[in-house]
C-alpha cells in the first residue's frame, strides 16, 4: 500500500495522487470527445462526464495499488 505522498515538506494522501493523474487523463479525452461530438448520445452531459472521471479514477487507482 502506498503511504503519504511527499510534496515538498507536505504529506498529501495517496487518493491525491490518483486523482491528480487521473485529472491528466481526463482533461484530453473530454476535449477528444468534444471534438468528436460524443456528447450527443448521452442523455445528460454532466452525468455521463462525472460517470467518466469516476471510472478512470477506478482504473487509475487499480493501477497504482496494484504493487
């Protein structure tokens, strides 16, 4: 498991961490998305993005615990 995260004298909690990566994922594939007009087959936008983040948050986190 993975402890508390170092940040230049400041401990931040690992669940952090993943949702800062996962941030990096997100941010291009909405602006992918957008480009490619996904959201029109989605019934509620808001949902669907919040749906989206929630399980590449889940990957991400399966990914860094995995060790």
């Amino acid at each position: 498991m993975i402890k508390e995260v170092n940040a230049c004298g400041v401990y931040l909690s690992p669940f952090f961490l993943a949702l800062v990566v996962t941030l990096c994922i997100y941010v291009p594939a909405r602006w992918l998305w957008d480009r490619i007009h996904l959201q029109r087959y989605a019934w509620n936008r808001p949902v669907f993005e919040i749906a989206v983040f929630i399980i590449l948050l889940r990957i991400v986190a399966v990914v860094l615990w995995q060790r």
